[in-house]
C-alpha cells in the first residue's frame, strides 16, 4: 500500500503544472540551503500505531505501517509540503532544459546519513539504480529515466525518454523512493537497522513491540525537538485511545471509529480529521474462473451496497466513490455506474453461467476496517447467492498471499497517493508492480502510458477519465471509498498536523510536561 500511503485538494493539478512552468526551459528553483539551527532536547514521544512493520527496506516495503516510521528516517530529493506541492528536501534547486528530457539537480551541502558519511550524487544514483535495476516496488515510477548520473558530488542529473509532467512527484511523493545507504544495503541491516539522512534514526527494533528512533545530530534541518520517537505496535484501536488518555502514548493514529465523532466535540486528547488520498476497494483475482469474466465481476459489483459497507467501517469518517480520485482533487472523475441492485446482480450471473458460488475473501485483523467491511460484504454477496469465507491473516502473511496470487478477492486500501499516475498505473497496467489482480486491457495501458508523458493537462485529465472510466467498468477494482485521515494526541504535543496525504512527521514536534 502506497502511501505506497498519504484530498488532494487541486494539488496533483498545481503540482503538475507547476513542474512545467515554474521549473522548465532552465529555470531554477532555489529555497536556499535549509539552516539546520539547533532545536531542544523535548522527552520522547511514544506513537502508537495498528501494526508491525513488515520491513524497513524502503525500496521493498509496501506497508504504510513501515512508512509511517520511515518518514522520519530518510529523505527524498524533494517532498510534499502541506498542500501536496513538491518543494526541496535533499535537492535544493533545479532546472530543466527546453525539450523537458533533462533535469538537473543540486543537492544540499552538507547532507549527512545517520552514521556520520557524506551524502552525495553517488548515493542517488545508487538508490535511483537499485530501484530500476531490481524492479523494485517503485520501478514503475522511473519508467521514462533513461539514465541517472552524477557529475560532481554535489550534481544529479536525470535524462527521459520523453516529457514526464508528475516527475518530481515520482521522485519525492513519499519515502519508497528515499535515497539509502549502499553499505547498509549490502550489510541486509536496511531491513530493521535502516541509516538514512531523515531527522531521526533507528536505535533499536523489538519485533512484536516497538521501534525507538532517537534525534538524528547530523541532520542537515532544523534539529527536532524531541529526544526521540518510540513507535509501539497496538492493534486494537481501544486499547490505543486507553493507552492515549492515560498518558502512555502522546500520538496515535488507530481510534475507534465509532468515538472518533464524539472525541471531536472535546480538546483532551486532541482529535482531529481531514480528507484523504487514499481508497479503498475490493480486487477480485482474474486469474481464477469465473473471475476472468468480467459480468460477474460486475453482478458483484451490483450486489454491493457500499453506503452500508461503509457506514458499518468507518461511521461516516468516509465519501461513497465508485472510482478511485477523491472528490476534493481537481483530477476527480464523477462516475458511478452500479447502483445497489441484488435482482440486477443475480440475473448477472445466472447470465454468467454462476450459481452457487463459493469465494475466499482475504483481508487483515491489522487493518480492523476490512474484516468489519468483509462481514458486510458477505452478507450482502450471500443474497445473491455467493458464499464468502472470510480469510484473517496478519499483514505479513496477507502480503505473501497477496503477491502468489493466492486469493479469490482481496480488500485493502492505496494510501498517500499524490498524483493521478499514483491511483492507476502500478494497479491496473499489465505490467503494473502491484496489479496481482492480472487485469489486463490494451486500450487501458494506452492510456496510462499516455497519460503519464502529456504536458498539457486539459488532455492528461481527460485521458484519466477514460482510464477511470474503462477500469470502473471492467471491474478492475470495485471501488468503495475515500476514508478521512483520523489521528489524536495529547494537548503536550505541539507542533503537529494531520496531513491528507498521511505523512507522518514528527521533526517539528514539542513535547510538554
């Protein structure tokens, strides 16, 4: 799950835009290099969040649960601010030439990783190398990078095959493609002793437990406040917020759904909400009969009632979408063909050809809202004669079956997307990195592949919509909802927004007594 995890609120347009026009034709963008002014030493904040990660491997995982502890521990060449505009991190300027197929950065002097060694243009390269080379989770981002070199230490430069208007955002939108150690790589500690150049570092690794960070000293930023991070992992979101009121955790991400209204109206502890990037959708398996047709897809896609299925997840902490860009984004699609109807669904299959079907629904006890969404479902499929066997793993074994393609249908979420690329490319091309669905349509991959290289966005957004329209109507996924970010923490925490795209940063955080 991409942040794999992190509305877009018009930014994937302005962002888009803005790498044409503000940094195109050799221009130059420059914030200055940064400061890095000491910050006090604030306690450590302990963070309680659903699950374990699965790695810390950025290039390999694909659990928002690692990502919420990675975004403290390295960085990207750029990075989201709040409104979701790429803006400089380990970069501090840039310039592209006329023909829009060199980019060339300049990178932060004084970059250090964690261990103390320089960062330079070798590691970039390195990183960016390692991800093309393996094919890796975000290969499929480096699409149209011909090469990735590195002139002088302080110099990267990034050649396309062709225009690609959402590059920054592939180069930044979140921290799989965070720039990594090559020793630390090679020695396999990455996995669960990761050094990046982010505000923190990882001190120690409990499996089953927790993961403590503490202040990163050679941080080229503005130094955190806080002594350090301890991430503990709670699965059960009332035990989070007891935890939370009782002062053992400052910060969770994991609330019951159901009190997340009431403990708006209070101020202790502080809750707050906002619209998200993300979805949530059932994949059924196209490898497996009678899932390759694509009628039976759909009956199931009429016998979902997804006001229900979503009320009973998230108790209105979500917006009812049957494609996957949220409302508030300027790259928004309103299509919504299937209406709630179960007559419709089982004249479908009898069509079809299917009766008395028996499917495997697989989903994850750490991410509570599928097995509640996975019951309703049930019930729903049942009145149309499908039988579901809910299956429960615990993420790791999900992920597993996951990439064997062992599973009828799945339910999980795509998180922190930031771009329109990031909701369809790696999902629903054929040769699309998490598409374990094996959806495959010529004339959708066209699309994407054009969609991904066109400068002029009045086109871009109109080749979304006929992507999103096909994969709706092929059921490549069946689209639920847009969840709300929801998050708590105590009235000691200053400093700390919820942000749409669910990044989690805690360097600019205070930590009262």
């Amino acid at each position: 799950m991409s942040r794999n995890k992190l509305g877009v609120i018009g930014a994937a347009l302005t962002l888009a835009a803005g790498v044409l026009s503000g940094c195109s034709g050799g221009e130059a963008v420059d914030v200055g290099d940064g400061g890095g002014s000491a910050g006090g030493a604030g306690g450590v904040l302990n963070a309680a969040i659903g699950g374990e990660p699965d790695q810390l491997d950025p290039h390999k995982t694909s659990a928002y649960y690692s990502f919420q502890v990675l975004e403290n521990v390295y960085d990207t060449l750029v990075e989201p601010d709040a409104d979701l505009k790429m803006v400089p991190s380990l970069a501090t300027k840039w310039t592209t030439s006329a023909d829009q197929l060199t980019w060339t950065f300049t990178l932060r002097d004084g970059a250090k990783f964690s261990d103390g060694s320089p960062l330079t243009s070798e590691d970039v390269v390195y990183s960016y190398e390692r991800i093309i080379k393996q094919k890796l989770n975000t290969a499929y981002k480096f699409a149209t990078v011909k090469s990735v070199t590195g002139p002088d230490p302080a110099t990267v430069v990034v050649t396309l095959t062709a225009p690609t208007p959402n590059l920054l955002a592939n180069l930044g939108g979140f921290k799989g493609v965070a720039i990594v150690e090559k020793s630390n790589v090679e020695s396999g500690k990455v996995k669960t002793a990761p050094v990046g150049s982010g505000p923190f570092k990882v001190a120690g690794y409990t499996s089953g437990d927790s993961i403590k960070l503490v202040r990163n000293d050679t941080y080229w930023g503005d130094k955190p406040k806080l002594d350090g991070v301890t991430f503990t992992f709670v699965k059960d979101p009332t035990v989070a917020l007891q935890n939370l009121r009782s002062g053992q955790v400052q910060w969770t991400d994991n609330l019951p759904p159901q009190q997340v209204t009431s403990l708006r109206d209070g101020d202790d502890p502080v809750v707050k909400t906002a619209p998200s990037t993300d979805y949530w959708y059932v994949a059924l398996n196209e490898a497996r009969k009678p899932f390759d047709n694509p009628e039976v897809r759909r009956a199931i896609g009429y016998a979902l009632d997804r006001e229900a299925i979503t009320k009973a997840a998230k108790f209105g902490l979500a917006t009812v979408n049957q494609a996957a860009i949220p409302r508030n984004s300027a790259f928004f699609y309103d299509y919504a063909p299937f209406s709630h109807d179960p007559a419709k669904a089982k004249q479908m299959l009898g069509q079809a050809g299917v009766g008395n079907l028996t499917m495997d629904l697989m989903v994850t006890s750490e991410y509570p809202e599928t097995v509640t969404a996975a019951q309703v479902i049930a019930a729903q499929l049942k009145d149309v004669g499908i039988t579901v066997k809910i299956r429960t793993l615990d993420f790791a074994q999900w992920l597993d079956e996951q990439a064997k393609g062992n599973f009828d249908g799945f339910m999980l979420g795509w998180l922190g997307n930031v771009d329109p690329d990031e909701f369809y490319y790696a999902q629903h091309h054929s040769g699309g990195t998490f598409n374990f669905h094996k959806y495959a349509n010529p004339a959708v991959d066209k699309l994407l592949d054009t969609a991904r290289t066109e400068t002029d966005q009045g086109a871009r957004k109109q080749a979304y919509d006929q992507a999103a329209k096909q994969i709706v109507d092929d059921a490549s996924y069946l689209y639920l909802y847009n969840p709300d970010v929801v998050q708590g923490w105590s009235k000691k925490v200053s400093g700390y927004d919820v942000r749409s795209d669910r990044a989690i940063r805690f360097r600019t955080v205070a930590l009262g007594k």
